[in-house]
C-alpha cells in the first residue's frame, strides 16, 4: 500500500492519510501509524507538506476515536454481550473500563500512546457516558501529538524511515507489557481491598460477646 501511495498524487495521498487514520480507531489491525509515518517520508521527498500530514492525521485520528465512542455510548453494557459484538476484546474492555475509573480523561488524553488499546479505549469511554466534548478535545489533543512525532520521525529519517517501524514495533511491545503488568498489579490490589472491606463487615456485624454470668 505504501508503495502504491507513494505514486499518488498529492491530493490523493492526503485523503488516504486521512481515510487510514479514521480507519485505524474503528476497524484494527489498520497500519495507520505506519501511514503517517509514510507521509512524513514523502514530506522530506517535497511530495507533501508536513502541517498537512500532521493535521488530516489528526482530524482521521480523532473523529474515528470518536466514532467508537459513539458506539460505546449508545449500546452501553450492551457491548458486553460477547454473543452481539463478538468482535470485541472483552478482557482488554474489561481493563480500558478500570482504567477509566482510576484515570478519567487522563486515559482519553493518553490513548494514542497506548497501543493496542486505542479502540477498547474509545468503546469503555463512551459506555461510561463521558462528556462528549471533553472527550473529543483530548481525543484531539492526544491524536495532535503522537501524529506530530510520528511524522517528524518519518520526515526525520528520510530514506531510513523503515527503521521507524522497528522503534514503534518496539515501542508496541514495552506498552502491552506495562498495559498487561498495570492491570495485574491494579486486579490483585482491588481484590485484596474488597477481602479487607469483606472481612471489616464481618467484624462489625459479629454479635457482641455475652458477659460471664449474666442471663
């Protein structure tokens, strides 16, 4: 593919940056990061302009992360129904909704650095019924700055951008490995506190001890 737009015409090498990144929120695995790097290449090659390629980028990025979001909010816990949206990673789900409850619209304003989790992120985010609005602007926030390095990365290695998708091969790997040992650490912690709320209610609810010689 990349190959392939390589020989298009500007105009239409925009549209796909644009069409890939709205692409990669609601229908993964879509090499959308791989794409804007790509255009960063042809920026150094003078074939694009690079605020354009970092902006369509963005635009793709966002409203696709807010497609997702709209699904989520409009089905709800619907979405949990493994036999309706078998497409859904429920276990990961299950994650991007604690880290929502922990993080807020910190997670939103992180989400294009979490590889991997992008579209579980944009589906927890909407069956929580965030702020539509809050959530758009970081969603752009976050997709405004990731674009940015990924594009200046691919327009800074010139001919060697390939060596790009090595780093956020990488970059992928180390993110589900702290993803995986965050939700590890967050579950044992939840489940050792709800065991300390069990047995405090136990405690509180035992009948006091009858006195020795007392009727």
């Amino acid at each position: 593919m990349l190959s392939w737009m390589e020989g298009l015409p500007a105009l239409w090498a925009y549209l796909v940056i644009l069409a890939v990144a709205y692409g990669e929120n609601v229908l993964p695995p879509i090499p959308g990061d791989m794409v804007v790097v790509f255009g960063g290449y042809l920026v150094g090659r003078g074939t694009l302009g690079l605020p354009v390629v970092i902006l369509l980028a963005t635009v793709g990025g966002a409203l696709g992360f807010m497609t997702v979001y709209a699904v989520g909010r409009r089905f709800g816990r619907a979405v949990l129904d493994p036999d309706r949206f078998q497409w859904v990673p429920q276990e990961r789900l299950e994650q991007a909704r604690g880290w929502i409850q922990r993080w807020g619209y910190g997670v939103v304003a992180a989400n294009r650095f979490l590889t991997g989790a992008r579209s579980v992120i944009s589906l927890a985010v909407g069956m929580a019924q965030m702020n539509a609005w809050k959530t758009a602007f970081w969603a752009t926030v976050s997709a405004a700055v990731w674009c940015s390095l990924i594009a200046y990365a691919g327009y800074a290695a010139g001919e060697n951008w390939r060596l790009v998708r090595n780093y956020l091969d990488d970059y992928s790997r180390v993110v589900l490995a702290v993803l995986v040992g965050g939700a590890l650490v967050w579950g044992v912690h939840h489940l050792l506190a709800a065991r300390r709320r069990q047995a405090a209610g136990r405690e509180q609810g035992d009948p006091p001890e009858s006195t020795p010689g007392t009727s």
